[in-house]
C-alpha cells in the first residue's frame, strides 16, 4: 500500500469513527471484509490453526489475532477513546429563550477548543423492543446540532490575558430555540433514523458530542493532517491495516481498549481481562500461554507530543520530537511508559532494517508524565513491552494535528516485525 491510500483511507476510517462505538464498529468491519471470523465471549470458540479471528467487548473495544498457534507474537495496542463533552443522564436545560444540554467532560478535555465549534451527537441506545427483549444501538445524529457560544469580548474584556472554563456552566452546547423540545422523542428519533422502529421504552445512553468538520490535509504539501480524535484513532488505524496486511501465519494480535482516558480500570479498558482472557482461550495450555507470554512483544502505540514551535520551552531539548521525522520511541524512569533496553532495542532494529527514522521522548524532569496501556499491560500479562507514539501537535484538543509521513512509517516498521 502506497502512502496516498494509506492517508487517504485513515481520513476516511476518523470521520466515519465519532465515538469508540464507531471505531469498533467500523474496524470489525474492515476485519469482515479481510477474511477474519468473528468470535462471541459468550460462545465456546473452536478456533482452527491457519485462521484469523477477531472479537468484541461492550462495542467498544476489539481485539484480533492471527491463529498459527505458535509463539513470538508482535502484538499491537492502542485506545478507541478520545476526549470529549459526554452527555448527561437528564441533560435537557430551558432557560433564557433555548434549551442546553448538560455535559460532563470525558478525560482530559482542552475546554477551550470546542468553543465556536459546529458539533454533533453520537453514541449508543439501548431500549426495549415490543418482545420485551433489551436492545442496543449505535447512532449517529451526522448534522451540525449543536454549538457552545464564546462570551464575546465586550462582556469579558480580559479574555485574552486570562481564561478559566466552568465544566458545570460554561460548556453547555445550545442546541434549540424550541420551547417544546422533548429528549425522549428527540432520542427516539436518532433511533428511527438508524434503522430502528419496534421502540417500546426507552432505557440508558452513551452519547457524546464531537466536531463535525471534516479530517484533511493541512500544509503548503500537505504535511500536516488534521482532525478530532487523532488520539488515538490514528494508532487504531496503524493496527487495523497492520493486521489486515499479513497472511494468518504470521503470529500478530491487535486489541484496540477503550477508557484509556479515564485511566483504563474498567471491563473493556486495558485493565480489565478483555485482552488476558482471550490469550488464554488461543492458549489453553498453561505451558504453552507461558511460553507465548515470554517470547512475544506488545508495540504499545499512542501519540506523542511533538515540540511546539511556539513553546519549545515545555520540552526537553534532547528529546523533542519533530512532526514527519519518524516514530516517538517514550521513555520514563518511573516506568509511566514500559519501554526498556530491551524492548527498544528490538524495535530499532527492525525500524533500522528499513531505514524507517525513528525519535526519543522523554518528558522534562518538572513536568509529569502521561500513561498509557503499555505499563497497564505489562504488568497484567507480564509481555515485553514498548511505549511508542506518533507525533502530534494540540493532543486533547477538538482538533488535532500530526504529521502525514509518520503513520505509514509505523505501519511499515509493524509489518517488519511479521519478516
């Protein structure tokens, strides 16, 4: 695959993915279409040597693999969640001639982004059908609904030397004048226009708000993509294609976890047993899941920050990444990231094999240091692993900003490790 198709199908796969439900959705899509069978948690699995499977948890996070049945697996992980404004259970607020939705602000959001922004709703439904069966679907409002004004500068003349956001009161999204305005219809509606007629009662919903303006190539040459959700969708991206492109006897797994945000402690986060349990369904055998353990690797992929030109100052100038000069190798004495000696110098040699540019991160000494799944990982499974990031500009932001060379370059080095 060439860097122009790459590209161009990662635009695609962030529009279509708003929301985790999405991302899961649309990958078990791409692994249909790739020969990859489907499992169900809740079913005996006969998994046959020389197939590809993949499989779900709470259609927010997936995971799938290869089945040669052999050791020294290249095991890819990365996240399907990304900041957002949530919606709450009752959101619905009327006052001073609109109605407002109530959010509550998912992981480590940059508040003021999303002001002046057209958003849109997406999310899951569940609900009860007329054969008292509970029921869940993914929907997708896709038109602009919504917007959070900016207090203009006449009523707040120091804006621009300080500003605080609210979380309770400053970022409510307006989304009507209609004093009429009803959530249950407005809920059955969404349902209505993915499909869904047979409505009995309306239960619970995970919607989320998010920026409905388009992924696009950004540059006087296009260098720079931009969109919501590059992190972690970018790295989901680099997984998906990555497993896709191998024959089904090349040991490689891929497990995209959600909650990584809010910390991963939960049953579809890479805390929970999503990702142990279906290892030890591939390897039943206590001896053998040992052995796979210890021979294996886990790529730990998500975003980095690249130095900003405008505050190079927050970066430590020995490692300050470049946006297009190759993949963020991370490091952390105190083990926030799980890269080693070891692991590194595995993944620089095969990146050095294909002449793939490779960068190091390592946070200032007075500044804290982010997490990710790597560490969380590791020590659940005991698998080597490796922290490793693609560069990025505004990470949290509404809309992100990376480079258009160096998701490809990772997707070679992962396809290198399969040689």
């Amino acid at each position: 695959m060439i860097k122009k198709d790459f590209n161009e199908g990662l635009l695609g796969f962030l529009d279509a993915s708003p929301t985790p439900f999405h991302a899961t959705e649309n990958m078990a899509g791409m692994f249909l279409n790739a020969g990859f069978v489907r499992l169900h948690e809740t079913q005996k699995w006969n998994l046959k040597q020389g197939e590809k499977y993949f499989v779900t948890r709470n259609d927010s996070s997936i995971i799938a693999f290869t089945y040669p049945k052999s050791k020294n697996y290249v095991m890819v992980g990365s996240h399907t969640d990304s900041p957002n404004l949530k919606l709450k259970p009752n959101p619905v607020i009327k006052e001073h001639g609109v109605v407002k939705f109530g959010v509550e602000p998912y992981g480590g959001v940059l508040l003021n982004t999303w002001f002046d922004r057209d958003l849109s709703l997406a999310g899951r439904i569940s609900y009860l059908d007329s054969h008292n069966i509970i029921k869940d679907t993914v929907v997708d409002a896709k038109k602009s609904i919504a917007i959070i004004p900016s207090l203009a500068i006449h009523l707040d003349r120091e804006v621009n030397e300080k500003k605080s956001v609210n979380a309770q009161t400053d970022i409510c999204p307006i989304v009507s004048t209609n004093k009429e305005f009803e959530f249950e219809s407005f809920l059955k509606e969404l349902l209505v226009s993915s499909g869904v007629e047979d409505i009995k009662e309306l239960y619970a919903n995970e919607l989320s708000f998010y920026d409905t303006q388009a992924a696009s190539y950004i540059g006087l040459e296009d260098e720079f993509i931009a969109s919501a959700r590059l992190d972690n969708l970018l790295s989901c991206y680099v997984g998906m294609l990555s497993i896709c492109s191998v024959d089904a006897s090349v040991p490689m797994l891929f497990i995209a976890s959600d909650h990584e945000e809010v910390g991963s402690e939960s049953a579809s986060g890479a805390g929970g047993s999503f990702l142990e349990s279906t290892l030890k369904r591939m390897f039943g055998d206590f001896e053998e899941y040992t052995q796979m353990i210890r021979s294996s690797m886990l790529i730990s992929a998500d975003n980095a920050h690249a130095v900003h030109p405008n505050f190079p100052s927050k970066h430590d100038a020995n490692h300050a990444p470049l946006i297009n000069s190759g993949v963020v190798i991370k490091v952390n004495a105190n083990q926030r990231y799980a890269s080693n000696s070891k692991t590194i110098s595995r993944f620089m040699n095969v990146a050095s094999s294909l002449g793939e540019p490779m960068q190091n991160f390592v946070t200032r000494s007075d500044i804290g240091c982010g997490s990710t799944i790597g560490p969380i990982t590791a020590s659940r499974l005991g698998i080597d692993t490796i922290d490793i990031g693609l560069p990025t500009y505004a990470m949290h932001s509404i809309r992100e900003l990376c480079g258009s060379d160096d998701a490809y370059s990772l997707y070679k080095i992962i396809l290198g490790f399969s040689e």
